[in-house]
C-alpha cells in the first residue's frame, strides 16, 4: 500500500542488519510509522496490524514513548470484553518546518505528526527572490515561529517548483525562480542550525495525498498540480514514488499537449505548463493572482462565454496530459490539485478525462481531485522532513528547541 511508499530521499539510519538490535529498531519505526498514519491506535490494534507479539510491541511502545515520539492514553470509554487497550497516539511535541518558496510568495508552516498543520505563514512577494533572499526570509520566519515553543524539531524540508538533486537538496534548476544550481539546502541548514532536506513540490503534494489524502491505499497513482508556478505531477507505481536516476521523474507539466505552442520555462514549445496557467484563469473571472482559493465558486458562478471557452480549452489539454499518464503508468487513480481541481470539478457536463486512454488501461480508472486540498503540499513537505525520524527514530531524534535544555 501506499502508506509504505519509499520516501522521497535515500534512506537515511536504517538499520540493515539482522541482528536483534537491527530488528528491535525495524519494530520501533514500524510502528511509529502506523501511529504516525494512522493519527493513533489502540496497543491491541497495533499489535493485530504488526502481527507482532504483545510483549514485543508493549516493549518497542515503551521504548517509543521513552524517545518522546508518542504518547500512551488511557483506553476508550465503552462496552467491551477483556482488559481496555491504552490508546498510543503522536507526540505533541515533535514537529516539522516546512517552506515553499514560489513565483509570489514564500509559505513557512509548522507541522506535527499525523500531519496536523499547527502554524502556516504565507509572505508575500512582489515578484520571485532570489536564493539569498529566500533563505534570509526564510531563517527569519522560522525564528519567529519557533520563539516562546519547546518543541523536537525532526527537520526542515523545503519544496521548490524545480529540479531538485535528493542527495544533497541542490536545486539544478527552478526556472520560474531564476535559480540554477541553487544550494539552497546547505545554505538553510548553514542559516538555522537545523536539518534540511529539499525536494520537488509537485513530488511532495503527492506524497501528502499518498499519506493522508485521495492515494491512501493506493499503490498506483499519478498525480498532476498546478499553481502559480506552473504545473507539475508525481507517479507512484507499485507502491514506490518514482524519483529515477537522481530524483528528477515525474515532469508531467512538460509533457507536450501542443495548444498555442508556446515557448515553455524549460524550453520547448507546447508543455502542459506553457498553455494551462493558473494566472490567464484568475484573469479571465477577474480574479487577483493571491485568489486562487475562490476558483471554485467564481467558476461555478460565471456564465461568461469567454471564460467557458477557456475552461474547455484547458480540460482538453489537460485531458492530453492524462491520457498519456494512463497509457504510459496504467494507475488505478489520477489526482488533480491545485488550480486543476477546481477547473476539473467545474467541467462541462459530460466531459471527463482519460476516457481516451488504450481501453485496458483507463477500465478502472479513477479521476480524482485532492482531499487535502491547499494542505496537500505542507503536509507532504513534512512527510519528507520527518522522514529519517520515521526510519530510525534511535538514530534520527529530534532536535530541540526552546525550554531550559535548548
């Protein structure tokens, strides 16, 4: 299933072994990963899903209560047979930070475990920073929202509209930034003192839906966002997120749908994110560039041809890019976020997509739009900042901020 999906980063403290303490230590991070997921679970719950002996999972929870990454209740109130089983639920007081540099904005969240969005601050910019300027805002933010808190902090994970080299967070391009062999990783961490890890946003609002969203439980998806710096997409295949030789698959915004053919950041002429924009949209229903919340109902409101026209136009372009998804990947369920929900949720009537895929590969197909909505991409971005705790929380404890100990 996809809750066990690979992170989006090479494994980091995992012990290979298989010697006691490597096993013990395999135990602790599968079940702080189901409690994790799971957002909490009975101690017979968690021993029915690990199939695990009571005593090995009374031992491991100790344990994992001891490391302060949960936390042990007491049991539900209510009819039952047999002794009550504690409730183990996440610690309150181990979180993410999260940053999402953009076109128009730099957002910088606070996320706990179970992927509980405790804090969000979004800045806006007049136009895209620099890697200098992201950082310095960013630190600063960070600060902010960290002061007066006792917290473990697992990590900071940055998600950039770009090309991002997983082993060392080195962005190689975000053309709608200006960036090109960023070290924005290296500089973060050198700016706070704390872990940093980067990746792509597209990849990473994926892997909030794969965890908590619309692909729970689903081993083969792909996915498709878009926002005001273009469009992007992901693709999770028998469980595991394809990341390729370095960590730059699933550039679905540039496959080539034709439309007006024009020239894209990247280059080529005719890539999904050159023809459907999120800004001719809001355009178009009057809407300004920091209102891409109110698509929705502006777009079930309007009754203008010219507005129509252009939902339709970009549906059959979009509808290009999905059929080519099924027909290569054959997923089980295609997501839509960002502006392309609203705009899918709004289609004509009788207009679907992938309904022109290969016939084999669209019959069980699925067209879906996010459920975590705009919590998609912070969610998924603390996914990957807590993905070492997740592996190894021996190995991998959290950094602490604030308190007489910090």
């Amino acid at each position: 299933m996809v809750a066990s999906a690979e992170p989006v980063t090479a494994r980091a403290g995992r012990p290979a072994g298989g010697t006691a303490d490597d096993l013990r230590r395999n135990n602790l991070a599968r079940l702080l990963k189901i409690v994790h997921r799971s957002g909490g679970l009975t101690r017979a719950e968690l021993t029915r899903r690990t199939g695990l002996n009571r005593s090995t999972v009374g031992a491991c929870l100790a344990e994992l209560v001891q490391l302060g990454v949960v936390e042990e209740g007491a049991p539900p109130a209510g009819p039952g047979k047999g002794r009550p089983s504690p409730v183990i639920t996440p610690s309150d007081e181990i979180a993410a930070i999260t940053v999402n540099p953009e076109v128009d904005a730099i957002t910088v969240g606070l996320v706990g475990l179970a992927g509980r969005i405790r804090e969000r601050w979004r800045m806006e910019t007049s136009a895209a920073l620099t890697l200098q300027e992201v950082v310095a805002r960013s630190a600063a933010a960070i600060s902010a929202l960290l002061a007066g808190r006792t917290l473990g902090i697992a990590g900071i994970a940055v998600a950039v509209p770009g090309q991002v080299r997983l082993a060392d967070g080195q962005v190689r391009d975000a053309t709608q930034l200006g960036w090109h062999e960023a070290p924005l990783a290296v500089e973060l961490e050198k700016a706070t003192g704390l872990p940093v890890k980067a990746a792509n946003a597209a990849t990473l609002g994926m892997y909030g839906e794969a965890a908590f969203g619309a692909g729970r439980g689903v081993d083969d998806l792909v996915y498709f966002i878009g926002g005001a710096s273009g469009v992007g997409g992901g693709v999770i295949s028998d469980g595991r997120i394809l990341t390729g030789a370095s960590g730059y698959a699933g550039e679905l915004g540039h496959f080539h749908v034709h439309g007006r053919l024009r020239t894209c950041p990247c280059g080529a002429r005719g890539c999904l994110e050159a023809e459907v924009l999120q800004h001719e949209l809001l355009d178009a229903l009057g809407l300004g560039p920091h209102q891409a919340g109110r698509l929705d109902e502006a777009l079930a409101d309007t009754e203008d041809p010219e507005v129509l026209a252009l939902v339709r136009e970009d549906l059959e372009l979009l509808g290009i890019a999905v059929r080519t998804a099924v027909n290569v990947f054959n997923p089980a369920v295609v997501v839509l976020g960002g502006f392309l929900a609203p705009l899918y949720r709004n289609r004509p009537e009788g207009m679907e997509l992938g309904g022109d895929a290969i016939r084999a590969n669209r019959e069980s197909l699925l067209v879906a739009t996010t459920e975590l909505g705009a919590d998609q991409l912070i969610i998924g971005t603390a996914e990957l900042a807590f993905s070492d705790l997740l592996t190894d929380p021996v190995a991998n404890r959290p950094v602490r901020v604030g308190g007489p100990d910090a």
